[in-house]
C-alpha cells in the first residue's frame, strides 16, 4: 500500500510518497481503509521541524482521516466491518482532562500519522461520524473542529446571544463561527480581504473588520459592541494578534488560546488582562468523549464542515504548501481512496 512519509524537516517538499507493508492486527486493533484525510496547521510545523525537531524519521504525517472498517481484531467490540469513522486526535484521551500521558498518542506527532492508504488502529482511537457527512467532511472533524468545539463549549461556556471573536477563514475559526451560531452567538471575524470577507458573512457573522486595513482592529471590535467587547475571542493567531484579542475582550471575558499562526512568542500586555478580568485558556484539541457530544450536534443540526480544496494523494506535498499560501477558506483534504 502507498503511504506519504516525512523524510526531513524542509517544509511541504518533505513529504515523498513511498510504498509501506501492512501488519497483522492486535486483537484491540482495527484496520481502516483510509477514504479522506484533512490538513492542519500543526502539520506545516511538523514538516519544518517546529513541533517536534527530535521527531524520528522517516515518518507518515498527519492527524485527520476518515475511511471505512475492513477489519477488526479478534477483541474488538465496539466496531464492525463496514462502520464509517473518523481518527481522535489524541488515541488515548477518552474522557476526563488532559494528562501528559496522552501526548504519546498524539497522531502525526509523537504517534505515527494516518497519510496512508490502510492504517491500523486501537478501536478506542476512533470514532463513528454522522451519517450525513461524506468522508472528506468527516476528515476535518477530529482536530479543527474539535478543537473550535472544546474551546466554545468544553472549555468555555458560550451562551445564546453572547458574542465570539473569531480570526481569519482558517478550518478553526469557520468550525467555531459555525457551532457558535447554532448557539445563538453573535460573532465578529477578522479577515485580510474583501471575498473572504464577504465568505464570513454568508456564513452568519455579523461583523468582519479588515485587519490589513486596520491593524488595531481590537478597537473597531470594541466600537461594534458598544464598548463592551466581545465575551470569547478564539484566538489562533498567537504573538501577532493576541495584544489585540486583549483590546477586543470584555470585562470578565475568556481568550482561548488555541494557534501560533503569527509566532510563538508573544509579550502578553498585563494592564488589560488585569483590568478586565480576563481568563486566558489554552485548548489542545479534546477527548473522545466531547467528539461524541459534538458529532450529537452535528447530527442534529445536519451541519456540514466546509471543504475548500480537495488535493489527490500523489499531490499531497502540494497540498500542504497550499495550505501554507494561507489563500485557503475552509479546510484542505486530500482524497486518499
């Protein structure tokens, strides 16, 4: 079977496809035909060393995929042949917080990743997706869009008519303004031009500020609500938005931190943050058992993840430097099987 492998640390180009073998299952493991796998920004990091420069190689990347059961060990009860599924981010979170010990699991990181034709897994790392979804949809889910859900719902606490900041059409930010109004949120975007734009506010928001045009866009964000601020910001740019995202805030306000888009390294302002009351969180994708309280709402809200670009396997690299241009609105897939 073919499979992406990451063979240096010099971004896009890295990934070469190769042929691997197959192996025989454990009695808990199940193999998947691979359908689907989405791109995360995490996964241009891993490709330039900026996640994980200790990172043994060669390696197969990325988190995201969904395929079809084709067969389960003999231990396996909670799957069957022919199920449709999707990977958790984390293999062994299941429930409960977050524990160093989960970081082993972490597919496409210290794990290996699912860019192959076949892959083998414990049943408990993966998950039934609604019917409704086709493979590529389902492929975005275990970490944008889990990812958007913890940070409104697991670990914040939306409520109806309360309003979310969200930064750029990235997959994070769409999911969030997404299950944000299915909330009864409102929510303002930023964005960098005029069709992405216009992209926001056919998706329900109620406000974009142009942050090229207005670099200290927290203060137009601040003016669209009165001089309230806004009551959660999904703050995924990192260093270069975050002195923003505390100007944007209101009193008693949560920032949760989820993406380094813009740098790493970011001098926090601590008047604002003192002043306001701010809660700042930091949110790293979730458990198992919140990818099951969000595939509820997704079902029963038929919602649909949206696709921006699909990419065959054979252009994966390809792929991956489109989503580095940024140009992306939605998530990136690359059809698999």
């Amino acid at each position: 079977m073919k499979a992406v492998n990451l063979i240096n640390f010099e971004g896009p180009r890295s990934w070469k496809l190769v042929s691997h073998s197959t192996t025989n299952l454990q009695p808990d493991e199940v193999r998947v035909k691979v359908k689907a796998a989405s791109l995360n920004y995490r996964d241009l990091m891993v490709s330039r060393g900026l996640y994980n420069p200790q990172l043994p190689l060669p390696a197969v990347p990325i988190s995201d995929a969904a395929g079809e059961v084709i067969e389960v060990g003999a231990a396996v009860s909670d799957l069957v042949v022919g199920d449709r599924v999707a990977t958790t981010f984390f293999q062994d979170w299941i429930e409960g917080p977050l524990k160093p010990v989960y970081f082993q699991g972490a597919l496409g990181g210290e794990a290996p990743g699912v860019l192959a034709q076949e892959i083998v897994l414990k049943s408990r790392g993966l998950i039934r997706f609604p019917d409704h979804l086709s493979f590529h949809e389902a492929s975005t889910l275990p970490c944008a869009a889990l990812t958007a859900w913890n940070a409104l719902f697991e670990l914040g606490s939306l409520q109806p008519n309360q309003t979310v900041l969200i930064q750029g059409t990235g997959g994070v930010s769409l999911f969030a303004l997404q299950f944000a109004k299915l909330a009864g949120a409102r929510v303002i975007a930023t964005t960098s031009g005029d069709e992405k734009a216009e992209l926001l506010r056919e998706m329900g928001a109620t406000a974009v500020v142009n942050y090229k045009k207005n670099p200290r866009w927290g203060h137009s964000v601040q003016e669209l609500t009165a001089g309230v601020g806004v009551d959660l910001v999904v703050e995924v740019g990192g260093a270069g938005t975050l002195e923003q995202s505390l100007q944007a805030i209101a009193t008693g306000g949560q920032i949760s931190a989820i993406g380094v888009l813009t740098g790493l390294d970011a001098l926090t302002p601590l008047f604002p943050l003192l002043v306001r009351q701010v809660k700042m969180q930091g949110v790293f994708v979730g458990s198992k058992a919140m990818f099951e309280r969000m595939n509820s709402a997704i079902e029963f809200h038929r919602l649909r993840p949206l696709v921006d670009r699909v990419f065959p396997l054979d252009e994966a690299a390809e792929a991956l430097e489109y989503l580095a241009s940024g140009s992306h609105r939605g998530k990136v897939v690359i059809e698999v099987g």
